[in-house]
C-alpha cells in the first residue's frame, strides 16, 4: 500500500514545490519510491497551473534536484486518500486543519520544520516569495535540514505497514 505525503504552502509555487523536489529525491535516494508518493499544493488556488517560480527552479535545479512542477490548490475531499500533509508554516497549518472533514484527518497535518531536531522556537519556513534569490537558499535550506528526520518518520510508518 501506497504512503501518500503532500507538502502545503500558500500558492504552490515556491516552499511546497522546492519540498516536495528534495523529499521525492530523499525517497528516491532511500529506495522507497515505489512505496511512497509525494507531491504539493496550496491552500489558495491563485497560481493553479502554473510552473513553480523560477527563483524556486533555478535554485532546485542548481543543487541537483528537478524543478518540473504545476501549482494547484489543496481539496479538502484528498485528506482520506493521504497519510500525512505537511504544512510549511503555521498558518498553512491552521487553515489545513480547519479544511480537515475529521478530527482524524486534522491529525494527519505537522509542520515540516518539526521533522528537524536543530530547529528551535519557530518552525515555519519563511515565504521567500517578496524577496531574492537568498530567500529560495534559505528555504532549500530548512526543507534539506528537515528532510532526513521526515523520512526516518514516514520509513516508519511504511515498514509499519509491512508487519
């Protein structure tokens, strides 16, 4: 059975897609990929189908990741069908749990950054979106950092499902 993860910002055209880029190649990496499937999208519909922002692509694609994406806007009707929705900040994470059709499902979203032991205080990933190119590093940043302990998290789980 497939593990379902979606990473949630505001518009899906930056933080969501530049995390759904390195956790896909963490999966890849880890030898997982045929048991997990990644992909984003954002609480608002304002970007739908566009292509991630290029700041975000030109920075994926510098440090080795693809930057192939199309925007869309989170559906509440996809919460039964994941496992886990991970939210870039706090306020993603309030409305996603809001939009959440149960309590079992609210339950489903975490921040991204509470996958990361170094960080402290607070766990939101800054919208790099109003400022240059050094905000897209710091982003990719912070998604890198918290990317090995959300795949210990979810390799878990899915070795869980297999007993």
């Amino acid at each position: 059975m497939t593990y379902r993860v979606s990473f949630v910002c505001t518009g899906n055209i930056c933080r969501s897609p530049m995390a759904e880029s390195v956790f896909r190649a963490r999966v890849e990496e880890a030898g997982l990929d045929g048991l997990v499937e990644v992909d984003s999208a954002g609480t608002g519909g304002w970007h739908e189908g566009d292509g991630a922002d290029p700041r975000a692509v030109a920075v994926l694609e510098e440090h080795g990741y693809d930057g192939d994406h199309v925007a869309r806007q989170f559906q509440a009707s996809w919460f039964p069908r994941l496992d886990l929705v991970v939210a870039l900040d706090s306020g993603h994470r309030s409305a996603l749990r809001r939009l959440a059709p149960t309590e079992q499902d609210a339950r489903k979203v975490h921040l991204l950054r509470s996958y990361d032991p170094a960080a402290d205080g607070d766990l939101d990933v800054p919208d790099p979106y109003y400022g240059g190119l050094d905000g897209f590093e710091e982003c990719l940043e912070m998604v890198e950092a918290a990317s090995a302990g959300l795949l210990a998290a979810v390799r878990e789980e899915v070795e869980g499902r297999a007993v």
